[in-house]
C-alpha cells in the first residue's frame, strides 16, 4: 500500500500547489482593484497512521487566508465622492437584492437617482444627517440604514428664521438721537429681503429699536421695543426681539428670531460687532463635501455647505475571517464576530479621505515570486507521482 499512499502523496501536493497558484492567478489579476485583499494558501501535513514495518505517507492540506485587514496604499483622485478609509472600518453598501454588505471599495459614482455607487454597483448606506445630535446607531445590525441620496438638492432655497445683531449704540447720544443699520433675510422662495433696524435712544440706559422691511409694500415686522442697559452698559432686557411673519410677492417671510444678547451700550461710536441671519437664496448645486468624520455636504453656488448625511462604517473583531463576496464585497462569518456599527473617527474606527481610494494590497514581486515557487514544487510532486507509477509497474512485471 506504501506506493499507492506515495502516488497519492504526490497529487495531494500537486493539488495543493494548483491551489496556491489559483490565489496567485486571482491576486495578479485584481493587482488593480481598488480595495482588493489579497488571498494566499496556508499549508498543514496531514498524517496517516504508521503500522510496524510499512510507513503511509499522509499528505497536504490547504486552506485560503485573506489578508483582509492588511490596509493598503492609497491613490488619490479629482472625485470627492472617491471614499477610502484610513484605519479600521468598512463601508455599508446594498445591493439590488436589499442585503447589506461590507467593503473597500470607495469608487462612488453619483447616479441619476442621486444615490452613490462604486463600480460593482452596490449602493453606499449611511444616515440623515442630524445637525442636534447623532442618530441612534443599532450597534449589532443594519436597521436604521438608508442610502444617501443627493436627489432633492438641484436647487435650494432656505427661508430665514434665527439670526443675530449685536450692536455698541453711543452712550453718550443726546436723547432723540437715531442709529441705523441692516439686515439681509430670505423669503421662502429665496428672494432676499432687506430689514432695516431704527434705534432712538429715549432716556438714559434705554433705547428703542423698530425694524422696517423696506418693500414695496414697506411693512413694520419689529414694532416699537424697549432695550434697557446696565450701569455697565450691558443689556438687561430683552435678550432677542422677533419679526412678524408677513407675505410678499407670494412667499412667506416666517417670523425671525434675533439674538441681541451681546449688545452693549458704551461710550464709542456706533457700531456693528456682528450681525447675520440664516436661510439663503435660491442657488445651484456646484458639488458635493465629504469629510473626515463621513458627513457628506452640498455646495452651492453662493458658497454654502448643507450637510445631508452621515457615511456609516461597519467592523467586525476578526475581519481576515469575513466571508468575501463576488463584487469586492464581505459578509459576516462565524470566525469573523458580529458586525459592529459607528462612525469614521470614533470608537476605534478610522478617518474618511474624499478623493482617495484604497488600492489593492497584492505585491505584484511577491507574487511571481510565489508562482516560480508553485510550478517547481507542482513538478517535483508529479516526479514523485512518476515514481511512484514507475515502481507500481517494476511490482507487476515481477511476475513474468
């Protein structure tokens, strides 16, 4: 039986050294993939037990390891939408089958539908961005996901509804005396709309401020207010005054709070410390932001940036244990531990680069260094198979 076990020996390393070379075949080929891990065959004996006088060789075993946690080196792009993550993380991405998967592939594509897709078609996930507070994260699953799509933002237009205006009215004005200055605020159709502010200073430590869009039609939106200051000439009261809300050519102009919190009264000129207000005129998408931490914003035209989602990452405890998939893509394995959910910089995840992708970790070097390996072994163990033929018909000529 010890020339058939040596024939078989021979195959089982052939075998094993086919396999090894199908790992360099697939490697070589995705050398240009971009978040592509590199696959590579481990080796173990397989023993047979020996009876006294006759030895059966065993063979070899192989199993396929992917270097999945390996990080590769990074390309980088005209594309904002290009994603690469510098550290631990996985982008969520779902494919037409609604099942979510990992991956490293960042080449995403804004589609017609406004959604983000990489190259193999899988639509990125994350979560509306929430300017208060973060969304509640399902640590072990994927609920709460959706896809982030930038369809809604062609053209936007914000009507305005907070601001502030803080100002050093003269303390040594004569009472009577008048200070002027204005504000620019947006109806909701994005029309700007200019507010005029009036304060007359009718005693000492006390002023009034009314405010007047100037039209057509002229409207009063702050009626008469008092402001009062301290000895020190800080505001006691009020702390923020609010326009009435009106219509004009058919837009609503919404009620406008305005913070004149840090006002002083001093004995300086009149002037404006700061003053704004939210909200902006209609304007076009020029291109989209995606930041470190994964929040990904609109620019438009007149030079804003409007978050609109958050890009979820995804880890596991053992990521060289996921199960790859067709598409550059991995799914929870049993080996792997369960999915893990958070965000780019935060809890041991990595950073976000816009306008990079991860390229593929093979060492083209390395591995024709591998292939030369695998076709002399593959040819030592079919001498051995050889042999072991050749002897098998010494065996049976014997009895001629």
């Amino acid at each position: 039986m010890s020339l058939y076990g040596t024939m078989r020996t021979g195959v089982s390393g052939m075998n094993a050294q086919a396999n090894r070379l199908g790992t360099v075949a697939e490697n070589i080929a995705n050398s240009s993939t971009v978040g592509y891990k590199r696959a590579s065959v481990q080796f173990s004996s397989m023993i047979l037990p020996t009876t006294a006088g006759a030895y059966n060789s065993g063979g070899v075993e192989t199993s396929v390891r992917y270097s999945i946690s390996n990080q590769g080196t990074f390309s980088y792009t005209t594309s904002s939408t290009d994603l690469a993550v510098n550290g631990d993380g996985f982008f969520i991405v779902q494919g037409g089958d609604g099942v979510e998967y990992l991956t490293r592939a960042g080449s995403f594509v804004v589609q017609a539908d406004g959604t983000l897709k990489n190259s193999a078609g899988y639509t990125l996930m994350g979560y509306e961005y929430s300017s208060t507070a973060d969304p509640t994260i399902v640590v072990n699953g994927f609920n709460g996901l959706e896809p982030i799509d930038l369809s809604s933002a062609a053209i936007s237009a914000t009507a305005s509804t907070a601001g502030w205006l803080n100002v050093n009215l003269p303390s040594n004005a004569a009472v009577g005396g008048t200070e002027k200055t204005s504000l620019v605020s947006f109806d909701s159709q994005g029309n700007s709309r200019e507010i005029e502010f009036t304060y007359t200073k009718t005693a000492d430590n006390v002023w009034s401020v009314t405010g007047v869009y100037a039209g057509p039609p002229a409207t009063t939106v702050v009626p008469a207010t008092t402001i009062t200051f301290d000895a020190d000439g800080q505001i006691v009261s009020p702390t923020s005054i609010t326009t009435t809300p009106f219509t004009v050519g058919g837009a609503d102009m919404e009620a406008i709070a305005i913070d004149i919190s840090a006002s002083s009264q001093l004995a300086a000129d009149f002037s404006v410390e700061e003053g704004d207000i939210n909200g902006n005129g209609a304007s076009e998408v020029v291109g989209y932001e995606i930041d470190e931490y994964g929040v990904v914003s609109v620019a438009y035209d007149n030079n804003e940036l409007v978050p609109r989602f958050r890009v979820a990452l995804a880890s596991v405890q053992s990521p060289d244990n996921l199960n790859p998939v067709a598409g550059n893509l991995y799914t929870q394995s049993n080996s792997s531990g369960v999915v893990v959910m958070g965000y780019a910089g935060s809890s041991g995840f990595g950073s976000i680069l816009s306008g990079a992708l991860e390229d593929s970790n093979v060492d083209v070097a390395e591995e024709l260094t591998a292939m030369i390996e695998s076709q002399r072994n593959y040819t030592a163990n079919s001498k051995v198979f050889q042999t072991g033929s050749e002897l098998m018909e010494v065996l049976v000529n014997l009895k001629r």
